[in-house]
C-alpha cells in the first residue's frame, strides 16, 4: 500500500454545506462535503516529461489495448489503438514506472516484458512505441486476465500511485461475469483504471463497472480516431495525482449512523456499500488517487430523534491516508451537525448544494432506467423517465447532458419534461447518453451559501 509522504503532497480542504436546523422529531441530516486539494499536482499539464520543482515521479501505469479479433473491423481501428497508446506513451514523464499489455482471451506483456515494469525515459518511450507495431487483431476477450496482469505487473513498483487505462471495443465474451467480477474484486484498492469502449459493440455496463469497481472514469471513445486525443488527456491526468488511498473517514456519535454516503461531482458514485470500519462508531469509504481537483460527496446521516433547543454533532468527516510509520494521518475535516428547532421556515429550508446533488443523482438514475426501458421495449416507460431526466437536466443546468438527450427523444417542453421517443437512434447516440449519464455539472457559485465552518 502506498504510504503518505508530506514532501509529494497537496494539500487537502474540507467545506460542509448542509441545513443543519432539523424540526423536532427529526432524524436525517443530510449535508454535501466538499474535498479540494491545491498546490501538489499537475492535472491538465501538457507534454511534462519532467516533474515539478523538488518533485520525484512516483506512479505506475500499466495500459491494457484490445487485440481481439474485431479490433480489426475496421482495420483502422487497431491502428489508432497503436496511435493512441504511443500518444499515452509520449505524455509519460521520466522515471514514471510502465507497462504495455495486449489483451485477448488472455494477457501478453507486450513491452517491456519478463514481469517487469520499465522506467519511462527518451529510449525506453521509443522502444515501448516500436513494440506497439507488433500488435495485431486476433482472439478473444477476457478483461478479468488483462487486469490481473496489470496487477501483478503494477505491484512490482515501490510507487504511490498505480494506475490502469483498459481500452476494449467489445464484450467479455470469453470468460464469466463472475470471473470478471472476482477479478475486479482482486484488484479493487491496489490500483486505480480508467475504462474506455470504442466504437459501438461493447457493453456499457460492463466498462462502467469496471471503472466504478477501481475507482476511474469510464467513457465512449465512438469514432476510434479520437482515441489518441482522449488517452492523452487521461494520462495527463494520471501524471497529476499524487496521494493514493485516500479515504473519506466518517465519525458518527452513540445513537448516530450513517445512512449512505455517494459521490456526487464530477460524476455519481454509490459509496454506502464500500465501507470499511475504522474504529469505534468510524467508517472509511475509499475515494482514490488525488491531484490538483476538487469533488462533492452527499452524505446523509440518521440521529436519534430530540426536542426543540437541542443540538448535536452528527458527524466528522475527514480525509485520512496511510502515513509513512503505518500509522493513518488526517489531511483535513469538517463537521455536520444538528440543531432542532421549531422555527418551520428554518427546519425546511433545503440547502442549495443538497437539493443540486440530490437532482443530479436522479437525474442518472432515471436516465439509466429510461434507457433500459426502451431497450425493453416499453415504450411509455422510457417516454416517462426520459422525458422526467429532460426536465431536470433543464432545471439542473446540465446542457451537456441535455444535449444527449435531445439525440434520443424529441423534446416538446422542457419544463414539463414532454418528450417523445425517436423512432430512430444512432448506436453512438445511445450509447454515450448511458455511458455519461453519472457526469454531473457543479452548484453554481450564485446559488450556493458559505459553508459550515468548524
């Protein structure tokens, strides 16, 4: 496990936004906790092949490219995965630890091979890319092996941040959902993956599962001469983090408990399922590698009922890594609290930044549930949920999402969330709308009050 250095790291910010005054009675308190970390990494930083100023790359990617045989449908295809790992290669910046891996029905280390990582440097990037052009279409898909590989590969690095970049453009068709699924579970907290499916005849669930089990972004890549551009922007990315297993530590009081904890920006995120206990009344719940970035988590705390006049602490929140003696060090934290009150304007206020999340995560819900609809063929279902996810994509400000929409119904009012159904919809289309529909648009600054302090 990586452990936490003072010298590598930026440095972290808890703000809570919630409406802390409950009426009497009342028993959920719900808040969203904003992390934000400045001054350590270099997300968004182009062509860096050295780090920062008194800086020491400490990372291992592994990149896991499809080679099954529809790689080669067209056969433009396996080209621009060539393209677009070379590119990834290119954004490595020296001493970063690496691994090329071409995927079938099983795992091959395409370079540098032997089991090993290599280190990333002027001749090694240029060796990397001349393997690249041995790679060729043929096989089958089992995404359970390739991950396993990278695991096994990535854990050889005495490195803080391990990351994977998978790149499928078809279905697990060659191993179990279970086998998939225990490899997943394998890897899950020993590296991170972003998951990318390009063109259109993968599965979206699948590669998003991927990503939501390790922790990355998952997206469509539909035409496969954008690839090189997004593996870029991913690896840039990842040269940008520098704390790993980060944990959001949540306290609750004798009486308390917490009712569920999800991301919320930049995209949706259950994280209820995925605690582990950290002492007396104390849960960890696992968010990652961490650079220059902000994120939001909704988090909804159940208290014992009280009077009006009462007051408590709800919560403490904290963001706590593993410390370099083994010990757990705490990066920063906020409070939620409570307060009953029989002042009814104050007790049923919702907070900006709660309702905003609490929208958003029901804005991908019935997106996800529309689209099933319509694949079930109900008709009036889908109409429904998506017609529901037009209007509060409207009221959210979520133009992006809005605007994949619109590719799937035709919208007739947007506030009343009319829609009717294309008769017709590009896979692409489809597909996208599915594959984002987590992503998430931020409070306005306008509509959102000063957080709590404390």
């Amino acid at each position: 496990m990586a452990r936490f250095s003072k010298s590598n790291a930026p440095r972290f910010a808890v703000d809570v936004y919630q409406n802390e005054y409950l009426p009497a009675g009342g028993r959920d308190v719900n808040a969203i906790v904003t992390v934000t970390a400045t001054g350590g990494g270099t997300t968004g930083t182009t062509g860096a092949h050295l780090p920062g100023p008194g800086r020491t790359p400490d990372a291992a990617v592994a990149v896991m490219v499809d080679c099954s045989g529809s790689m080669d449908y067209p056969p433009t295809k396996m080209r621009n995965a060539r393209e677009a790992t070379a590119a990834a290669i290119d954004t490595l910046r020296d001493g970063v630890h690496f691994a090329v891996i071409g995927g079938t029905h099983r795992a091959v280390e395409v370079y540098p091979g032997a089991g090993r990582l290599a280190v990333a440097d002027e001749a090694s990037r240029e060796q990397a890319k001349q393997a690249l052009r041995k790679l060729s279409a043929g096989g089958g898909t089992a995404i359970g092996t390739w991950l396993r590989l990278a695991d096994r590969l990535l854990a050889t690095a005495d490195v803080a941040i391990r990351h994977g970049i998978l790149l499928t453009d078809g279905r697990n068709e060659h191993e179990s959902a279970d086998e998939l699924r225990a490899a997943l579970e394998a890897c899950s907290g020993r590296f991170t993956c972003d998951a990318r499916g390009v063109g259109t005849d993968w599965e979206v669930k699948e590669v998003t599962a991927i990503a939501s089990a390790l922790l990355g972004s998952a997206d469509i890549v539909a035409d496969p001469s954008g690839l090189a551009d997004d593996f870029t922007r991913m690896m840039e990315t990842v040269m940008g983090k520098e704390v790993a297993d980060v944990s959001l530590r949540l306290w609750t009081p004798m009486g308390a408990e917490v009712a569920f904890v999800k991301q919320v920006a930049p995209a949706v995120e259950e994280l209820t399922a995925r605690r582990t206990e950290a002492g007396p009344r104390a849960g960890d719940y696992p968010t990652g590698s961490w650079g220059d970035e902000s994120r939001d988590y909704h988090v909804c705390v159940r208290v014992p009922a009280a009077g009006v006049g009462q007051e408590m602490l709800a919560a403490r929140a904290s963001l706590v890594v593993p410390a370099d003696d083994g010990s757990v060090r705490t990066l920063a934290q906020g409070l939620v609290r409570a307060l009953w009150t029989d002042d009814l304007s104050a007790s049923t206020s919702i907070n900006p930044q709660v309702a905003h999340y609490t929208g958003q995560a029901e804005l991908a819900e019935v997106i996800q549930q529309g689209l099933d609809a319509r694949k079930a063929g109900d008709d009036d279902g889908a109409t429904a949920k998506l017609g529901r996810a037009v209007q509060l994509a409207g009221a959210l400000g979520n133009e992006d999402t809005a605007k994949l929409l619109a590719k799937v119904v035709d919208v007739v009012d947007v506030a009343a969330g009319t829609v009717r159904l294309k008769a017709r919809v590009a896979d692409a289309d489809e597909m996208t709308l599915e594959t984002r529909s987590t992503k998430t648009v931020r409070v306005k600054k306008s509509t959102s009050r000063e957080p709590q302090q404390g």
